[in-house]
C-alpha cells in the first residue's frame, strides 16, 4: 500500500462511510488558512490608514480573516475598543481588530 500526503485510505477500493467522512474532515482542515501574523510595522500601517480614514470619512477596504476564506468589507469605519465597526451598503459589520489582515483606504472619485 502506497502512503502519500497522509491519505491512508488512498490504494483501497471499499471505502466504509465512516472513513469517508472521516477523509472528508481531513482535507476540509488542510484547506483551512492559518492566520497571519502582521509584523509591527504592518499594524502601524493599518492604524494610520484607519486613523486618516476616520479623520477624512473616507472609506476604506478591510480585509478580515476567516479560517476558509478572507472576506472584504467597503464602506466607512469607526472604532470601539477592539471592535472595527464597517458601515457597508449592506449595514453595519463589526469586526474584531484582530482579524483585521489588511486596510486600504478608497480612492475618492
């Protein structure tokens, strides 16, 4: 039996139901992203966007973490202790800061 990617059930041609589910959990954890971990000057960055966004009522683009897929918010923003509030055109979606992986402010046009 040949044994790659951790599949062990791989060479054989019955699969009883419960290893198939049980194959089925393991690719949905290996598809799962890890978070990032921003780097000092990254958060800074993102602070200053947020700051200058706020003080301008820009909006901006906020990307959020999610283990199986980030998810982007436009809209205007305000903060409340460690929660980002992000006004959108479908209403109010409150973040928390640390899933915060990326800001970007909009251009005005």
């Amino acid at each position: 039996m040949n044994i790659r990617d951790g599949n062990i059930f791989e060479s054989m041609r019955l699969v009883l139901p419960e290893h198939r589910a049980l194959m089925a959990q393991i690719q949905r954890e290996r598809m799962k992203q890890k978070r990032p971990v921003p780097t000092e000057e990254r958060l800074e960055e993102m602070q200053y966007t947020l700051i200058e966004a706020i003080r301008k009522g820009r909006a901006v683009r906020v990307t959020v973490f999610t283990p199986e897929l980030d998810v982007v918010l436009v809209g205007s923003v305000s903060v409340r202790g460690r929660e980002l509030r992000v006004r959108t055109v479908n209403g109010v979606r409150v973040v928390d800061v640390r899933d915060v992986v990326g800001v970007e402010m909009m251009h005005e046009e």
